[in-house]
C-alpha cells in the first residue's frame, strides 16, 4: 500500500482514483468513468491509446 | 510501451487494490493477488474480462504474494466463483489459517479482507508454472516479513509484490513493530533483485516498468534515508495508514479524526512509539503532512482523497 503519488514516469498515468466500483447502469466504473474493457486493457495500451481514453472520459460525466 | 508475453496480462489497479496478474498457459490459468476486498466485485469482472480474451476459461489457481488486504481482499470472492486453488508464502499460512487480524493487519490497521481457504504454500526456491512460464519464487523479507516475489528467467520478468515499485517499496511495517532485523532484510532482498536477470518488473502498484537499475537506486536510497532516521519511516507509515483509510471510505469527518488515530490501533501504537503527541496534536499533524504531500485535501469539513489522476 502506498499514498497517492503522481506516477514517476512520463507516461500516462492510470485515471484510477480507488472508488473500483462498476455502475450497473452506465457500465462505467463510478471513480474513473472506464469500461471494464478499459480497465483490463489499459496496460497493454500505448501511450496514445491511454490519451484517447482519458479524452473520452470528460463526456461520461452525468449531468447533475 | 513494454512489451510482455501473450499469456501474462497486467490487471493494473490503484492503492488501495494491489495489481492483479493473469496468466493463462497451455495447462492452467493463474491470478497473483487479489485487490482489496470493497473492490472484489470489479476484481472479479476484471478476470471474468481477462479470462474471456483468453477463450473464455475458468480460473484455476490463485496466488498471493503476500498476504496483506491489498492483495488478499479478493481471495474469497474468487475461490467462491471458481473454487481457484489457492496457494500463500509459507509464513503467512499459519496466520491466514487461524486469521489472525493483528498479524495481518486488519483490523489493527482499520483494514478489512474476507476469509479464505489456503490449499497449498509456497516458500523460497518453489519452481512454479504460471502462463506457460517458469518461475523461480524469492524471499521478499521487508515489507511483509514472509512475502515472495516470483521471476522467471527465461523471459527475464520479475512480479515483486510491494518489495520493489518503480519509486519506492511498501512501508516497513516490521521495523515499525520492533522486528530489527528490518532494515538488513530489506537491504538484502533489494541486493538479490539486483543479483536477478531482470528486464521488467511487474510491481504490485502502479504501472510495469523495465527502468530496474534506476529503481533499485531509488529503493536504496529510500531505505538509507529510513536507517538514518526511523522516524521518518513511522511519519511515512503514518500518512500511508490515513490516506488508505481516506480512500476506503473517501471522506472523513475532520471532527472525527482525534478519535480515529487514538482508536485505530496501528495509529495509536506508531504515535506511542515514535512521536508521543497527543491524539489530537497527532490527527492535525497528519492532516497537515497529508495536505503537504497532496494526498488530501479538506471540504465541507471533511479530509477528502487527491488522487492525482
Ligand atoms: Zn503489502
């Protein structure tokens, strides 16, 4: 276990803010707004594939 | 970005849930570690996921690092769903067996893990098969006084648990609660990654890394800094038991926090021993070291998680 810290690397860090629940409804994780697929994935995706998803994220907000 | 084999898939997660690993071979499939138990239902979505671009298979074993919440929460969850076999570091297992909540941390640390059956353990210089791979498992003392880590020197890849990150190691709980030989068991597990043939390490938080060399020095540093200086290590243990706290339950009343570090024992017992403030001095200080290091920040009368996303 460790505190939040930025990530050390340049790449992209991971939008995982530790809430790990999945949404029934949206099928969006209710912390960071990605897929399951998303999630699984997001390791073995480029540094520009990370880019897209995190741009796709903004839009998954619901309206309040 | 790296590159690792077909069969090894990294289920990367956050802080509070440790990574987990999915390897699928020719003969079985295998997960190291579990996450925390509030995220077993998503752990579990994430190998159903996992399994299914692999052809849909079933989960046969389960493996633990090291038997911390972080990376033993879903244990259960997962043998109810597949009845994984499940194998523990050698150390652990009596503890495990008889759940012994202080040892493992749990409720002593204000953590919780649901409890699951051990079938098998693994100690120092077991040769498993995970992913088609061969692996060797390594003492991992430090962290967690039993932990292993496992490498496989034919694709040269380490899965180190909490002994070794791409900036720093687990917090050195051991040390904290009197075990001396701490420092010299960390230096010695950081000198046999060092011996290893390693071309990335696949850590138990945050994303895989192939920059081992500049890892190790940070880690070395890391630990010189904390032999110079334990109570630096218990202000660093300090700020790590409140924010998990803080990201398990994602607020806490400001109000509250005197009595949460005069009653969570792991809190109490590290603020006795090192700094000896009162519970009320002692909450602020963490508030102001958690504010400091942007772990957390305060709203509406609440410390409230800053994951720096
Ligand atoms: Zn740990």
């Amino acid at each position: 276990m460790k505190p939040a810290a930025a990530a050390l690397d340049d790449g992209v860090p991971s939008p995982c803010i530790d809430v790990c629940k999945m949404n029934g409804d949206t099928g969006y994780c209710e912390g960071c707004l990605r897929t399951i697929g998303e999630i699984a994935g997001w390791s073995t995706y480029s540094d520009c594939q990370k880019r897209a998803v995190l741009e796709r994220l903004p839009a998954r907000q619901t309206p309040c | 970005m790296l590159k690792l084999p077909a069969s090894i898939r990294v289920l990367e997660r956050g802080w509070l849930s440790s990574n987990n690993v999915v390897l699928t071979g020719p003969e079985d499939t295998v997960l190291v570690d579990s996450g925390y138990l509030t995220h077993a239902t998503q752990t579990l979505a994430l190998v159903e996921h996992a399994l299914a671009d692999r052809g849909g298979r079933t989960l046969d074993r389960l493996v633990n690092t090291h038997c911390h919440s972080d990376h033993m929460g879903g244990n259960a969850a997962l043998q109810r769903r597949y009845g994984c076999h499940t194998s523990v570091p050698a150390g652990e297992a009596p503890l495990i067996e008889r759940w012994d909540e202080d040892a493992l941390l749990l409720s002593y640390a204000d953590q919780r893990a649901e409890r699951f059956r051990v079938d098998a353990t693994l100690a120092a210089g077991d040769r498993l098969r995970m992913g088609g791979i061969d692996w060797v498992a390594i003492a991992a003392p430090g962290h967690d006084t039993h932990a292993l880590m496992f490498h496989s020197p034919e694709e040269r890849i380490l899965i180190s648990g909490d002994a070794l990150w791409e900036d720093g190691f687990g917090v050195l709980f051991p040390q904290l609660f009197g075990r001396e030989a701490t420092f010299a068991e960390t230096r010695r597990t950081l000198d046999s990654i060092a011996a290893l043939d390693v071309r990335c390490v696949i850590p138990g938080h945050g994303a895989p890394f192939e920059e081992v060399d500049a890892a190790l020095e940070r880690a070395y540093s890391r630990l010189h800094a904390f032999e110079e200086d334990p109570a630096r290590l218990a202000r660093h243990a300090a700020r790590v038991m409140l924010t998990f706290a803080l990201l398990e339950k994602q607020r806490l009343p400001l109000a509250s926090l005197t009595d949460y570090v005069a009653q969570t024992r792991v809190l109490r017992d590290i603020n006795q021993r090192f700094f000896a403030m009162t519970p009320q001095h002692f909450a602020e200080w963490i508030v102001h070291e958690l504010e400091r290091v942007r772990a957390a920040k305060r709203e509406d009368g609440d410390l409230v998680p800053l994951v720096t996303a």
